[in-house]
C-alpha cells in the first residue's frame, strides 16, 4: 500500500473513531439497568436491546446490519460473574496492562485475567450470545441469567447468586450509613468511603 493511500485509510479510520467518539458522548456509552433472562440449553441468552446499543458503538468495526463484538471475562475461581467489555472498553484495559514492565507480576496476573481467562464473542443475529458450557458451569448458570449494568461494563450473574452475595454485601453496607445519610454526598467526594 502506498504511503499515500496508508494516510487516507488512517485519516479515514480516524475520522470514523471522531465521529463515533461524539455519538458515544451524546448516548452515555454506559450501560445502565438490569434484567434477567432465559438461557436455553445450548447457552443461548438474550441482551437487553439498550446492552446491545452500547455495544454496538463501543465497537469502532461495528455497522449498521453487522453484529457487535465483546469480550467475556471470566476471571479465577473467586470471580462468580461473567464481566462483558465493548471493544473499547477492552481495548482500553489492555493498554493499561501494555503500560505495566514487560514480565512483572502485576502485568502477568493482569494477561492472565484479561487475556488468558476471556472469552472473545459476538452478539449474534438475534441479539443473544450464546454461553458456552464452561463459562455457564462457573458461575451455575442455568435456566436464567440476571443482567446488571456496570458502567463501561455490565455483569452476567446466576441471579441466586447476585441476590445471596452482591446485592446482600450492598445492603448491608447502606445499613452501617447513620440513618438518614445521603449518599449522594460520595458523588461529590464529601463521604467518607470505607
């Protein structure tokens, strides 16, 4: 390819990541709610249509017609979720890790989380993902899969699980608040987080 052309198609690229970066702004690029859905038994599972919608613009190779790729982290033992990354999302991790000394501990735990212990995927035509049977033997999924929104993120959870363990640790920690406590004030950085 001539230098020429390799500055148009990099120009070009750019331009495509400006514009999708100023869409991203104007949706949130977050994912926001929770549902729960039923998983058939080839691991299939729908996205929630707004999960999708982030998806699909932190996806710089996504077009309209195509599906979204993501990434599953599934992470060790102690990790009981499923963590779905968009592609930037992911992308920006790894550049965290890529900026860590080549061969350290930090930056080999991080590679084996992010890299060894993933599942790269996509949305497919009907707006689910298939789970395949290690990944939902990890985390006991079986006939449903609650869904809760992370952020840049969103989580996958058995929903006995998520009810019995995270929802319970919030619960409890919201109960240590004096009463009437707002917790808006940790938005403004005026609480004191423990």
């Amino acid at each position: 390819m001539a230098a020429d052309q390799l500055a148009f198609f990099l120009t070009g690229a750019q331009t495509r990541r400006e514009e999708r970066s100023r869409r991203d702004v104007r949706l949130g690029r977050r994912f926001r709610g929770e549902s729960q859905h039923k998983v058939d038994t080839k691991g299939r599972v729908s996205i929630p249509a707004s999960f999708r919608r982030v998806l699909e613009s932190g996806d710089i190779n996504w077009q309209s017609g195509n599906n979204p790729e993501l990434v599953i982290v599934y992470g060790d033992d102690d990790r009981n979720f499923l963590e779905c990354y968009t592609m930037e999302a992911i992308d920006e991790v790894d550049a965290k890790i890529d900026a860590l000394p080549r061969g350290s501990m930090p930056r080999k735990a991080l590679q084996k989380l992010f890299h060894g212990h993933s599942f790269p995927t996509t949305v497919d035509e009907t707006g689910r993902l298939v789970l395949p049977a290690k990944l939902r033997k990890k985390i006991g999924l079986k006939g449903e899969a609650f869904f809760i929104a992370a952020g840049d993120t969103f989580q996958i959870w058995n929903p006995e699980t998520y009810e019995n363990e995270e929802g319970s640790q919030t619960d409890e920690w919201l109960e240590t608040l004096p009463e009437g406590y707002d917790i808006m004030q940790f938005l403004d950085g005026t609480g004191e987080a423990e």
